[in-house]
C-alpha cells in the first residue's frame, strides 16, 4: 500500500506535465513518431469527425487519413487511461502499470502516416 501511495505522490505530477512516458525515448531511426502531446482531445475530436466522415461517404478519405485518425483517437484513450490510473487514489499498482505501460507501448510501436 505505501508503494502504491509513493507511486500516485511521484507520478501524479508526471501526468499533469504530459510526461507519462519519461523513459521513453524514440530510437535515431524514428524521426517520425508521435509524441504524447500528439494525443489530445481536440485531436482526437477532428480523428472522430474524419472517421465518421468516412463512414457516412462510402469511405471517402486517404488512406494515411484513415490510419492517422484511428491512430489519434487509440492513443488518446490509452493516454486517458493511464492519466486516470496515475491520478486515483486506490488504483492497484498492477492497474498503474498497466495502464502506463499499455500507453508507453502504443507511443513506441506506432508512427502517423507520412
């Protein structure tokens, strides 16, 4: 329990600086990824309207458009999870983990369209 309180006191601040993912750092290669700022809500609200955009007009958008917007609207979600995690008061620590690590793994393997 004490864990988990030293958790939620240390990284609360993390979640309000928009650095849930501190360790995470893109490889040299990677010179085109998302960053967590990239997953925010007005972002994912345009994502929404490009996708139903899509669905209403037989599909009528590009293909990175597609790809991005789902991409946009799928790390939000998992940013808001962890956010969520990381700012309750009795979230378990495995959930913690959880939540942040499913986020910092969506941030590391994917990459927008180019």
């Amino acid at each position: 329990m004490k864990t988990i309180i030293l958790t939620i006191i240390f990284l609360s601040p993390l979640t309000q600086a928009g650095e849930i993912c501190k360790d995470y750092q893109p490889s040299e290669e990677d010179s085109f990824h998302w960053s967590e700022s990239s997953f925010t809500a007005d972002r994912a609200k345009e994502s929404m309207e490009t996708l139903q955009y899509a669905i209403d007009n037989d599909g009528a958008a590009n293909s990175c458009g597609l790809y991005n917007a789902l991409q946009l609207v799928e790390g939000y979600i998992l940013k808001q999870q962890a956010q969520a995690a990381l700012s309750a008061k009795d979230t378990p620590d495995m959930i913690v983990k959880m939540n942040v690590g499913g986020f910092c793994e969506f941030l590391k393997n994917s990459h927008p369209c180019e």
